[in-house]
C-alpha cells in the first residue's frame, strides 16, 4: 500500500471521518521527524461510551522484508474495515518475524485498543515512545487519545509533556507547542490545576517564532476559550487571581 493510498482513506478520529492527510497537516519521508496534529481532549468520545473510540492510523514505508510489509497492509485493511480480530492476529504474526517494527506496534496497540484491550495497547506505544525516532508524534498521539478516552486524564498529561519534550529537542517546534496546548487543556479543563494550564501555555509562548502565526491563533484560541470555561485559568502559576482582561 502506497503512502499516497494512506493519507487519502477516510479514517475515523475523534469522531469525525477525516483522511490522513488532514489530521496530520504535514508528512516528512525525507526527515526523521514528522508533524502531526494533536487530539483536542474536549472532542474524545469516553471509552466507556465508545469502546471503538478512533484512533489515528499512520501511512506505512515500504521497506525490509516484504512479506511483512505485506503483513501490515493487510492488517491494516482489516483493521479499517473494522475485523479487528484478524487484524490481531497479523499484527502478531509480523510482530514475531520483526519484534522492532514501529509501524507494527503501533498499528497493534490500535487494535487492543479497539478491542479492549486498553493496558496492552499503552504497552506498545510506550515502547515506540522509548525508542524515540520518527514514529514518536504519532506513538504519543495515540496514547493521548487512548488516555483520555479512558478517562486518565493525569496520564494523558505526561505523555503531551514528553512529546513537548522530544519535538523540542528535535526542532519540531509547532508540535511541541501543539503538545503543551494539549498538556495546557488538560490541565485546565480536567484536572482544574491553574497552575499547571498557565504554565503550559507560558511555555507554549515562549516557543513562537515570528512566522508561527497560526501557532499564535491557536494559543489565543485556547486562552479565550479557558478564561469563559475554567475559572481556575484565572489564577496564574503562584495561585495569585490574573488581571487579564476577559473577553
């Protein structure tokens, strides 16, 4: 399967049938690093309510042994075509010949997810986000997405805070804004911790560079939307009330 195929399959992610290309605004074969947009917290479906919350899919390279890319094509498929069952079981037969595989491991943990499986499929992402390289936006993506549809809010937060971590030290900087906006929303919006939202966003500033515009807007769409919806937006990092004008 091409890389052009995968970005143009409609998938379904965060409830609403997008294709590839539109969720991740940017895809890279020629870098080691990607950039992908980050789940909006308030738009995840709860688990409970939705077991097969969606969960973003990632165009795959073609490259190693063949049969596994095979494998992971098929997988694919199935997984789209909702036969998560099958699709397990040719995730875990590519697993066996290629136990290193990103693409594999990610590709699973949605499937465990799907199905369930909610510890296991944390599992593989974790692994992918340990070993660091391209498929890390995409390994802590998934598992913003599978944490907060699980309601592990606290969770969720670590792992934007390391992708800001990581995209940081690699220069990714619009993902490691988007990443602290999403630490930032979460803060705020589930954990009622004003300290911690002002801080995030602090840091979110400190990374624009002039050209961000767009970064920028999506700041300031953020801190209006928290100063009508959270009170506790309102305090700053020493708990002391803001002076910021509300809108």
């Amino acid at each position: 399967m091409t890389l052009s195929r995968w970005l143009s399959v409609p998938v379904k992610v965060l409830g609403v049938c997008v294709t590839l290309a539109a969720l991740t605004g940017c895809v890279s074969q020629r870098h080691e690093t990607m950039y992908v947009g980050l789940p909006n917290p308030d738009a995840v479906t709860p688990a409970s309510k939705n077991p097969l919350a969606a969960c973003p899919n990632l165009p795959l390279t073609k490259q190693g042994d063949p049969y596994v890319y095979e494998l992971k094509c098929r997988a694919a498929d199935e997984l789209n075509l909702g036969r998560l069952d099958r699709a397990k079981v040719l995730y875990q037969k590519a697993l066996k010949i290629e136990p290193n595989d990103a693409e594999i491991k990610l590709g699973y943990a949605n499937c465990l997810y799907r199905l369930g499986f909610y510890d296991k499929a944390v599992c593989q992402t974790n692994e992918v986000i340990r070993g660091g390289g391209c498929h890390v936006p995409y390994a802590a993506q998934l598992e913003i997405t599978m944490e907060t549809a699980s309601g592990n809010y606290d969770k969720a937060r670590c792992t934007a805070t390391e992708l800001a971590k990581w995209a940081e030290k690699n220069g990714q900087i619009p993902q490691a804004i988007d990443a602290n906006l999403t630490a930032a929303r979460l803060s705020g919006r589930y954990l009622n911790d004003g300290p911690a939202t002002w801080k995030y966003i602090e840091k979110a500033k400190s990374l624009l560079r002039p050209s961000d515009r767009e970064a920028a807007a999506r700041i300031a769409a953020l801190e209006r939307e928290l100063k009508k919806t959270c009170m506790f937006y309102r305090l700053n990092a020493n708990g002391i009330p803001s002076t910021v004008r509300q809108d």
